[in-house]
C-alpha cells in the first residue's frame, strides 16, 4: 500500500467544506479592502528564497524542498508567499502603478518535523501592499487581519502582538549594543543562540529555551528606535486606539526574517500550545530594491490555514453546509412536493440540502440537525395537501407553519447567517 509523505495529509470531503468557508471569508474580505489575488507558482528558482528569506533564516537554512529538474536548474517548492509576490511586483514594473494590493491562498513545503499545527505541506492565506510607506497603511492590514479572525469565530482567541523592528539607521547600532550584551551572557544561552549570536543575535530574543529573566533584562529594540521609527511606532499606535482594536506590544517578538522593517506583528493563540502564531506579518521597506527592483516600501501577513481551522475546531465554528435542509417525510407525493420546494429555493439563490433516503420524520430530522444548517423546512402529508411548509430555526427551536408562496421571503428574512458561520454549542 502506498501512503502519503511524512507531513502531509489529504483533506477529505468531510473537511473541505470548512477549508472552502475559509476561504471564500478570507476572499470576501480581502476584496473589502480593494486586494486582488495573485497566484504564483508552486516552484520557483532557489536563489529567490535565499535572496529574498536571507541565508540566515530557518527556511533556508534546512526547511527548504530543493531539487534539480532535468535541465540542471536549481528549483524548490514555494515555502512562503511574499518572495514569489516581490518577484512578480519586479518582473512586471508594478511600481509604476501604485498601491499593488494583492492576496494569495495556498501551499507552502517546508522540511520540519512534524507535529500538532506542524506540516510539511501546509497552507497560507496572505496579502501584500505594496506602496504606502505610513503607519496608516500598516493599521489598515491589522484591522484586516482582526476582522477576518472575527469573521471566522475566532476572535476571542486570538491576541494581536506588534512590535517595532527598527531600520537599517537604528538596528545595526542596536545589534551591536544587543551583541555586546549577549557576549556577556554567553554561557547561559543554549547552543543555538551562542551560534546566531555574530550570524542572527535579534533571534535570541525569541528563543523558546532561554529563561524569562535572562531576556528580560536584555535590551530592547523600541529603547533605541530612530526618530521616524518611534513616530512610525507611534503612528500605528494611535490608529489601533481609534479604531479600538486591541493589540498587545511585545518587546521580544522578532520576525526570523532580515527584510522586515518597523512595524512587525504576530497574531498568537493560547490554546495551540508551540505552535501557537496563526498569523504574522510586518513592514518590509527594503526588500523590493534588496531583489533588484525600484525602492518600494510594503507590508504584508501570512496565516497558516491549519492553525486557523484548528481554532476554528476549538470555537465549535462550522461552516454551514447549506442554508436550508429539505425534509419530505411521506409518500411519492411528498417526496415529489420536496423536490420542487427545493428547486424554488435553489431558483431563489438558497444552498438546499434536501433528505433523499427516505425515513420518519424523526430520523430525517436527525439528519437535519447534523446538516449545521440554520433552517429546516419540513414537509408531511398534511403539508403536501394543503400546499404549506412548516420551518424549523434549529438554534432556537422555534418553529412555523406557512403558506408556501411565503416560504422564500420567510427563509431569506431569518436567515441573515445564510452561508456564513454557525456557532454550535457541544
Ligand atoms: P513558526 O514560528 O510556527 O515556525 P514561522 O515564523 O515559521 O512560524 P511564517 O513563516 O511567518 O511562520 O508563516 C506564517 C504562518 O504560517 C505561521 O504563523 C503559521 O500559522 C503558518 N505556518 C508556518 N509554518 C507552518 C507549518 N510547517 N505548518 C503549518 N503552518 C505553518
Ligand atoms: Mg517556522
């Protein structure tokens, strides 16, 4: 028997319905925000992601998918989004057009090891902005990121974490002071950080082995930002207040990656244990001009599908599967009066799950309260003759009889959730 590769998995029909409301929630609202979807290729030349990811990074170090194919061109399988979104902003002049405003959904491989929230071929959900250099442009992609995350049920779970990374003015005096610092303490770090220490010493900050007090004590990037950092800082803050999204500043989050500049970003859950960032992002002024294009600044995220939908699992959120489910408990004649109920429905635009195995009315609505959708419309004998329906609103259990030329207008008026999430309590 052949099976799948280590880390990688199927996503079978009785989960790609919640894959699919993720999606098309995460695509409703990127266009709410004037983002267009770039799709690129699943493979690109290894050079992109070592230029652009930097050598140092983990991706590049050993997480990477590499190969040559059969002309001798060094390749890899994409691991994240914003490389190939920067390539393609160089390649077709984008910066004669600016804001470039586009999202990409879709796989990324990464070599790790896998675990809970952990896969080798996984799926990010992310947008990029390419122009505006202001913190306002900044606070706009975080009130994306807040509205998706409440869109999909998971808001509560979710705390947003901002940070300033600095500039090329600012960081390299702190690195120093940080290096110097460190130097000091250099047999309490783990292993690991005693090598990044001359290659990557901001990385220590957020390593998971050190011990709280050692890295509280250690500098901090925000003590040392340039005027126009801490003004951009400042900026972004004030925006956040306004528009009353809360956020938390964590003076030790550093992204892994070199390009990120100012503004960086996580959104961290508590309840997924290690692997506990769904999304993160930041400001990457230098990048474009870094891969040979004109200076541009820019800002993005990435969120990790997994994480999302297990949060999504723990807040008990279902993408329904349809608006109404159908059930026809009788005769041929009611079966037949159930078809062309649900064919009206469909005609009005309804996704319809019509029962169509037959059984009481109790085992069909089993059925029905299984479906997760919102509605039940219920037909018997009785309602067949007198050409009435009788709905069921399955969270409240209230229920009505009506004529069946109101069944339309009855449906669409309750079912203000029609295709979105329902909350449904264990
Ligand atoms: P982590 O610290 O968890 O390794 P990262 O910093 O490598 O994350 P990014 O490269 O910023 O992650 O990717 C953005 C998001 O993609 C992460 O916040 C996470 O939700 C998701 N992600 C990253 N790697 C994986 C993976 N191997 N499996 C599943 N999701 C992942
Ligand atoms: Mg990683």
């Amino acid at each position: 028997m052949i099976q799948t590769v280590r880390g990688v998995r199927d996503i079978p029909p009785e989960e790609s319905g919640r894959w699919i409301f993720l999606e098309e929630c995460a695509r409703r609202i990127f266009a709410q925000y004037g983002y267009r979807e770039l799709r690129t290729p699943l493979f690109e030349r290894v050079e992109l992601f070592s230029r652009a990811v930097g050598e140092t990074s983990d991706i590049v170090e050993k997480e990477m998918y590499v190969f040559e194919d059969r002309g001798g061109d060094a390749l890899c399988l994409r691991p994240e989004g914003t490389a190939s979104a920067v390539r393609s902003f160089i390649e077709n002049s984008r910066h004669r057009t600016l804001p470039w405003r586009v999202y990409y959904l879709g796989a990324m491989f990464r070599y790790e090891r896998p675990q809970k929230g952990r896969y080798r071929q996984f799926h990010q959900i992310g947008c990029e902005l390419f122009g505006p250099e202001g913190p306002l442009a900044d606070a706009e992609m975080m009130a994306l990121v807040l509205r998706l995350l409440r869109e999909i049920g998971i808001q509560g779970a979710v705390t947003l974490e901002i940070n300033s990374l600095g500039c090329p003015v600012c960081r390299g005096p702190y690195r120093e002071r940080l290096t110097a610092h460190l130097e000091s303490l250099r047999e309490r770090l783990c292993g690991n950080c005693q090598r990044r220490l001359t290659r990557n010493p901001l990385r220590v900050l957020d390593c998971k082995e050190e011990d709280a007090a050692l890295l509280q004590d250690l500098p901090r990037m925000r003590d040392h930002l340039c005027g126009g950092c801490e003004a951009h800082f400042q900026g972004l803050v004030g925006h956040l207040d306004r528009l009353g999204l809360p956020y938390r500043f964590n003076p030790l989050m550093v992204r892994g990656l070199d390009y990120y500049h100012r503004t960086a970003f996580e959104a961290v859950a508590e309840g997924l244990g290690a692997q506990n960032a769904v999304a993160a992002g930041g400001r990457y002024d230098g990048l474009v001009a870094e891969m040979g294009g004109v200076s541009t600044p820019a800002v993005g995220f990435a969120m990790g599908m997994e994480r999302l939908l297990m949060l999504m699992d723990e807040a008990r959120v279902a993408a329904a599967r349809a608006d109404v489910y159908l059930v026809a408990a009788g005769d041929g004649v009611v079966e037949a009066y159930g078809l062309r109920l649900a064919e009206t429905l469909r005609e009005a635009g309804l996704s319809v799950e019509m029962h169509l195995s037959g059984g009481s009315m109790k085992s069909q609505m089993k059925h029905a309260g299984r479906s997760l959708a919102p509605v039940a419309v219920i037909i018997g004998q009785q309602e067949a003759q007198e050409q009435r329906v009788a709905i069921k609103w399955m969270e409240t259990g209230e229920q009505q009889t009506l004529p069946v030329e109101r069944l339309v207008e009855a449906v669409r008026a309750g079912a203000g959730r029609a295709g979105q999430s329902v909350n449904v309590e264990s």
